[in-house]
C-alpha cells in the first residue's frame, strides 16, 4: 500500500514547489554572485546586478527566472486536468501515473532550463514541457471520455 493513497492531490503542492523552486535558486544564483539581495525589489534584481554578475552567472539566473516563468504558467494547467480527471472519475491508477508523470517532467524540466548552455539542451527542454504538456491533456481527455 502506498503511503500516500491519493499521490494526485498531494502532486498539486509538489508542482507548485517545482513552479516556485526556480525562483529561490536564482536568488542563490544572484547572492553568491553579488553577495547581496535587495528585497524591496525583487522581481528587477537579475537585471540590476548584471554588471556585477559573470556572464555565465547572469546567463544562469535568467534562465532560472525563465523556468519559474513557465512553471507559473503551467501550473493552471496542470491543475485544471488533475481536478477535472479526480472530478468525472477517471482511474485512480491512470490520474496517478500522469501526476508523477508531470511532476517528474517538471523536475528534468527545471534542470535542464537551469543548466542549458546549447541548442540541443534547449531542445531537450521543449520535449519535456511538451511531455508535460500532453500528461495533462491525456488527463483533459480521459475526463471527458469517463461517463459519470
């Protein structure tokens, strides 16, 4: 038996700590560039330290800030498919293969954003996300095919 019957629900806070992990590694990224963080704004920080930062440095913290990006953008997404699959009664073993799916997709997918330095990791990076992608559209799918 699994310690955790119903992995589906406990996957939704497991992926927004994935959309949100980016986001504290580029502080790191940018702390132990500059040694300093300004706080009181944030969101611009990347940009206001870039003189400051290595190239690769700089390079690093943007793609972190990318890969938080579209981790919140996916995330709905996400979301949505997990509570409508749970919702119309789709199998507990298909809902759960395709949240581990996704949440281990979002996984590679951070660290491959985060370490890409050339074309073909930046094309291993849009396989995930498309993978990512089509688990929560076979969850959209199996939804709607479930009578209920």
């Amino acid at each position: 038996m699994s310690t955790y019957p119903n992995f589906p629900l406990l996957s939704l806070p497991i992926a927004a700590g994935l959309a949100y992990a980016p986001h504290f590694i580029r502080a790191l990224i940018v702390i132990n560039a500059t040694k300093r963080w300004n706080n009181v704004s944030p969101r611009g920080q990347v940009d206001k330290v870039e003189s400051r930062m290595t190239k690769s440095a700089y390079a690093m913290a943007k793609r972190a800030e990318g890969a938080h990006q579209n981790g919140l953008e996916t995330l709905p997404i996400f979301y949505a498919a997990v509570l409508a699959a749970l919702y119309a009664g789709v199998a507990k073993d298909t809902v759960t293969y395709y949240s581990k799916f996704f949440v281990l997709s979002r996984l590679a997918f951070n660290i491959v954003y985060i370490f890409n330095t050339n074309q073909a990791s930046a094309g291993l990076r849009t396989g995930i996300w498309t993978a990512s992608i089509v688990a929560c559209l076979k969850l959209f799918l199996a939804a709607a095919a479930t009578k209920y």
